[in-house]
C-alpha cells in the first residue's frame, strides 16, 4: 500500500510566501513600490538640502536606479561626479544608466570623459555585453582602444 502524502502543507506554505512578497510591496514586475518610493522620498528631501553629501546623492542614484528611473538616477550619479569626478561607485552606475537609456550622444560624451578619468573603468564598461551595440559604432571602437591602451598603465 502507497501512502501519499498531502501537498497541501506545502501549498499553504506557497501562498503564504507569495501573500508575504505582496505585502511587502512588490509589483508584478517585481520591483518594490511603496518601501522603496518611501525611501525616494525620504532621500529627495535630503538631497534637496544645500549641504547633501556625495554619499546621499549616491544612495538617491541607487533608489531610483532600482525602481527603473534610470534618467533620474543618472542625474543624481552625476551630482555625485561634480564633487568627485573619480568616484567609481558613481561613475558605473551612471554609465549603467546611461546605457540602459540608449541616448548614444550622452553615453559617447560620457565615455569619451571616462575614459580620461579613468581608463581602467572605462574599459570595464566597454567589456559589459550591454555595450556591444554601441561598439559596432567606430566612434565608440577608438574609444573603446583608448581605454585599453590607457588601463596597461
């Protein structure tokens, strides 16, 4: 005689995890919505002070970018880079960004400084496979070269 067991122990346990992830304000396309926009919000108003940090337009790039505002993180990463230029954490989110908007004139301006600043980086970047649309452009090609010939430094 087979005994079989109840599946609906874990049923239950399904639903109740999948009840839980909703709670916890997720959407269906799986970004967080209302503890994420909280902390927007919460961080908007910090960095509208005139003594923001780097450090909190950092962490207001990284809440937009994970809720997909790519066009307002990229902004936010850049305030960053006004104080500090060579801030890695900033500086490849915001290329990130700038990829994942597709605007190829402000990706190549971006690049093009990138690779000035910090050739090593930027030939990180060019390695991501979400950069080879761009690299079947040749402006994007000899940028691209510089960074490899400036990160054997």
């Amino acid at each position: 005689m087979i005994h079989r067991r109840s599946r609906l122990p874990a049923i239950l346990m399904l639903l109740g995890l999948l009840a839980f992830g909703a709670g916890m304000g997720f959407s269906r396309n799986g970004v967080g919505t209302g503890a994420a926009e909280s902390q927007i919000a919460q961080l908007k108003m910090e960095v509208g002070k005139p003594d923001a940090k780097p450090e909190t337009w950092l962490r207001y790039g990284q809440a937009l970018q994970s809720v997909k505002r790519y066009s307002d993180a990229a902004v936010a990463y850049e305030q960053v880079l006004k104080v500090d230029p060579y801030q890695r954490d900033a500086r490849l989110a915001c290329s990130v960004c700038r990829i994942l908007l597709g605007d190829r004139e402000v990706f190549f301006r971006f690049m093009r400084e990138t690779v000035e600043l910090d050739p090593k980086l930027a030939k990180a970047i060019f390695e991501r496979p979400d950069v080879s649309g761009f690299l079947a452009e040749t402006r994007f090609q000899g940028l691209n070269r510089d960074a490899i010939a400036g990160s054997m430094d």
